[in-house]
C-alpha cells in the first residue's frame, strides 16, 4: 500500500478548499503540511488565522506561516512581513 504524500494530499485539500468545505479540508492539510507540504502549511495557517474548519489559533497560525515561509513559500513570506 502506498502512502500519500505531501503534495498529493496537499491537491486533495485544495479540491475541499475550492468547494468551500473547510471542514474536510482541515484534516487533509494537516497531514499534509505535516509531511512538509509548504502550501498546505500556509493554508493550514490561513484557516486557523480565520476559523475556518478549526477553531481559531492565532499562535498556532504564525507557527505554520513560518514553517512556510521557511521553505521559501511566496504567499506566507508575505503575510508574514505584512
């Protein structure tokens, strides 16, 4: 059996996040920004910064915006200097 990676699971949570269903997107970018994912990590960020599918966690947010921004992700170096 073959385990899903980062980027894999990372395009499974953009499908949720495109049909707006942030609930199931949730768990799915957790995973995968846990395997290293930078765009599920600033996603991840973006919906604990909001509230969307979690409870809002703003210490929690900025620690996956870094882990982000630290793999040179564009969008979360962003937010981060802003």
């Amino acid at each position: 059996v073959k385990l899903p990676n980062g980027e894999e699971l990372n395009e499974k949570a953009k499908t949720f996040i495109q049909q707006r269903d942030f609930t199931s997107a949730v768990p799915v970018l957790k995973q995968a920004a846990n395997l290293g994912s930078a765009e599920s990590q600033y996603n991840l960020a973006i919906c604990l910064f909001e509230g969307l599918g979690i409870t809002k966690d703003e210490k929690q947010a900025n620690e996956w915006l870094l882990k982000s921004a630290q793999q040179n992700y564009a969008n979360a170096q962003f937010k981060l200097a802003y």
